[in-house]
C-alpha cells in the first residue's frame, strides 16, 4: 500500500462507512492508527445502536455494526 496522503484523507470526510471503496478503507484504518502522528484526527460518527456495539467482542465486529448503521467518516486536520 503507498502512503495515504493527507488529500486522500480529507475526501473521506463526511462519507458513509459502508460504501467506502477498498482503498478508502486502506486511507481511513491508515489514519486511525497513525493520524495522530500527522495532525489528522479520524472518527466514525456513530449511528448505531449502542447497547449492539457495546456488545461488540472487536474492532472488526463494531466497524460491521457501524457500517449496518450508516455511520459517516469525520476528518479534522489540525493546521501546521
């Protein structure tokens, strides 16, 4: 995978999780893990149900949930 840049980043916001192609996905778990490290700030505004996803055993259980859910991308990029 090449490096996601902060451009591709910045496209996801405001998108749903579910339709997200798989190079989005690559960029979104990209700057989930490491966006802290380049002023990006990624989260999943939650649609779903909490007590569900309080159940979730994983964070590849609560992304399927999020996903059935409609949950959107946000994308903040802290000014350098």
């Amino acid at each position: 995978m090449n490096t996601p840049t902060i451009n591709e980043v910045q496209a996801l916001d405001g998108k749903i999780l579910a339709m997200l192609s798989a190079r989005e996905n690559e960029v979104l778990s990209h700057y989930r893990d490491q966006g802290r490290k380049h002023g990006v700030a990624v989260s999943i505004i939650n649609e779903a149900d909490p007590d569900e996803l309080a159940r979730a055993v994983s964070k590849e259980q609560a992304d399927q949930i999020m996903k059935r859910a409609n949950s959107r991308v946000s994308v903040i990029v802290k000014a350098s």
